[in-house]
C-alpha cells in the first residue's frame, strides 16, 4: 500500500511527536473487508481541530476534539519541546462529545503537534484517529522535526532523521551545525534526500548497547538567505538489541530474528499481485496499538470516491514507509490465508483477533518489537523501496550514503 499521510505516532519525531498512543488515518490492509466493517456513518466521525495536516496555528488555537454521538474514550495531545514530550492539558466534557484544552492554555510556537483520539460511536464499537497539526514558525526562521524522541530506547536499525520546515539552500552549513556521535564511537554520515530532509547513519546497524547523542546547533546558521535557524539541543537515545525480520513474499513466511538466532517463524500475508509489498530493508518508524486504514487516501477507491476499504481499528500496527507500508494484525482474513496467500493492498499481514491478542502472532510480534527495528522483503514482484521513503536508507551502500553528503 502506498500512503501519502504524514508520520506521526508512537516513536516520533522530536518537535513532532513520535508518542503517539493509538492511531492515525493511514495504511493498507488485507482481505475482503467483511461483516461488521461498514463504512463510517457522518454522525460518527471524530473531528479534530485544527485538521490533519494544518500549518500556522496560533497559540490560542483552536484546538478541539468533537465527537457527535458516542463518547470520547481518550484524547492525547502531544508535544515534544527539547527532547522531551509534553502533553497539553485538557478534559472531555460530562456528556463525552467534547475534549477542550486547559483553560490559560497556549501552543508553542515553531512546534509540530500530534492528536491522537479513540472513541466509542453510537454501536459501541472503537475507533481511531490520529492527526497533527504545526504552529506559527516565526518569520524568516527555520525550524528541523527529527526522530527518535529523547531518551527512547530503538532498534539497531534506527536513522536519525531531519525534516525541515523549509527548503535549505545551504546544505554544507546546516549539516555542519547537527553533530551525531555514539559510544562506542563509529563513524556517521549525513544524507540528503532533496532540499529538506537530513537522515543520519553509520556504515552498518548500530551494535547493541550504543549511546546515541544528537547536538543540535542550528540557532543563527543562515540555510537560506537572510532564513536563520532557532534550534539549540542536544538529545539521546539508547540502541536496545539486535531485531531483524526477513519477510519472505513468495514464501508467506516471516523469520524473526534476534541477537543473530532464531526467534520465530510466523506465517504472514503480503501484497496481492495487483498491489505487491515493495521489497527491501525497512525500518519500524512507528507502533500503534490501533489505527484506522482508509483505502481511499492511497488511491484505491470505488467509482463513487469511497475506499475499497474503511477499518476503523486495525491492531497492533507499524509503519514500515511514509508511503503507507504497515506490518499489522489482520483479524479479517480467514485464518489459513496467512501462510499460504497473498491478499493485502501492499501490507505484510500477521494473523491477529479483533480488538487485537496478544496471543496471536500479530500481538506476539508488535510486544517483541521497538521502533528502529528492520524488517526486510524479499521475493516479492515489486520494486526495492525508495531509501527516501521511511527510514529505508540501509538500501543505499556505504559509498553511495557519503556521497548524499554535503559535506563531502
């Protein structure tokens, strides 16, 4: 599935937030959607303002969470400021079709925030869904969102990412002010994908037990004439143990392994032959425990304009790509599809039961995994995916990542 929805969520971005708790509008899906998947009625929808995607907010808002039958079950507002990720205060009202923020609240300016909402509608049933929102950057000034958050403990697959707020002409003198250093120390190298995105790394996937400091010195240094940076901070982060999963397409099968042996071998579902799953190494860049997947933000729609598709509490989900690739659970699909066929719209699919188990290999899967883990595809009938799309820049060798370097 490809995706054009913006990242957000539990493993975050700094200044954006990677806390996200349930899930977002976004992803693919396998199977047939069946019986107690019906659309999504007007009178059920969760309406979130400001809406996805909005820029400029003011610092009184409006922020907002309505819902207009049912009840709001919980509502996370996130910012991370500094490293360090601060909720903004707020309480649903009595008759739980409102959340409102803390009266004498403001937004910070210059900061990405994401809104993370489940809800019971009118049927009882859960749903989901995950917005963000940036504020007012001061004028001529420019401001870096990057991930992981402070303090988070990740996969040895993890690369230190930047995306910027505006186009850098000066590349050389903003990769200069970001320093990436680790103990034990390895060598780290910047590379650009375009004119507004900064991704770090090491020639291979860090060891175990690595201490991570990213110093950010962006404040005064010009990326574009007379556009100076605000940015003074210093983050870190922890490389937890060695995780890699190699998803084989053809043979439905996924080899989980960690610390170099064999944890598992969990029977999966992958794209269908009209929508294959990309091939690849792909890096876990965030962890729902619920998200909804609309077909019709990825182009697959019905002649009338609604998705092919509309589930409103996907379990236990991970972005693979910004483009929409998810490894999730899948409680939809008969039970001898996994390990046998092919039936999502790009996704890799785990066998999983509604409301999400974690008895079930998809839960077992999603309780074993950290944002910066690897998932790698192969054999499948697609292309290898785009080192710019995700953390997917292991697919880029050694000689080919320095020479996306500006300083070079």
């Amino acid at each position: 599935m490809r995706h054009v929805l913006k990242r957000a969520g539990r493993g975050a971005a700094v200044v954006l937030t990677w806390a996200g708790l349930m899930a977002g509008l976004a992803g693919c899906t396998g199977g047939a959607l069946e019986v107690g998947n019906k659309p999504q009625s007007p009178e059920d929808a969760i309406q979130v303002i400001p809406e996805d995607g909005a820029k400029g907010v003011g610092r009184e808002g409006p922020l907002m969470v309505k819902l207009p039958s049912g009840r709001l079950e919980r509502v996370k507002v996130m910012q991370v400021e500094d490293g360090r990720p601060a909720e903004v205060p707020g309480a649903v009202s009595e008759d739980g079709l409102r959340w409102m923020p803390a009266e004498g609240t403001h937004l910070d300016l210059a900061a990405k925030y994401s809104v993370d909402v489940v809800a019971l509608d009118g049927h009882g049933h859960r749903q989901a869904r995950h917005t963000t929102f940036t504020t007012q950057i001061p004028e001529r000034r420019f401001i870096g969102y990057f991930k992981p958050e402070n303090r988070s403990t990740v996969g040895t697959g993890m690369i230190v990412s930047f995306d910027f707020n505006r186009e850098i002409e000066d590349r050389a003198a903003v990769e200069r002010a970001i320093r990436v250093t680790s103990d034990p120390p390895v060598e780290v190298v910047g590379h650009w994908f375009g004119k507004e995105r900064l991704d770090f790394r090491p020639s291979v996937y860090w060891q175990p037990g690595t201490k991570v400091r990213v110093d950010v010195r962006l404040r005064d240094v010009q990326a574009a004439p007379g556009v100076y940076g605000i940015q003074q901070k210093t983050v870190a982060f922890t490389v937890g143990r060695s995780q890699v999963s190699l998803v084989d397409a053809a043979a439905h099968t996924m080899e989980v392994r960690r610390n170099g042996g064999i944890l598992a071998k969990l029977p999966i579902t992958a794209g269908a032959p009209k929508a294959t799953t990309y091939n690849g190494k792909m890096v876990v860049a965030e962890m729902y425990d619920v998200t909804r997947m609309n077909g019709a933000t990825v182009g697959f729609k019905k002649k009338d304009g609604k998705g092919e598709y509309d589930i409103k509490d996907v379990p236990h989900a991970m972005r693979l790509t910004d483009s929409g690739t998810f490894i999730h659970g899948n409680y939809w699909a008969a039970p001898e599809t996994f390990g046998s066929a092919n039936v999502s719209h790009g996704c890799v699919g785990l066998r999983d039961e509604k409301g999400g188990s974690s008895d079930a290999p998809a839960g077992w899967f999603f309780d074993r995994s950290l944002i910066g883990d690897v998932v790698e595809v192969v054999n499948s009938r697609d292309k290898r995916v785009d080192p710019a799309n995700g953390l997917s820049g292991w697919n880029l060798d050694w000689k080919a990542w320095q020479e996306g370097s500006a300083l070079r």
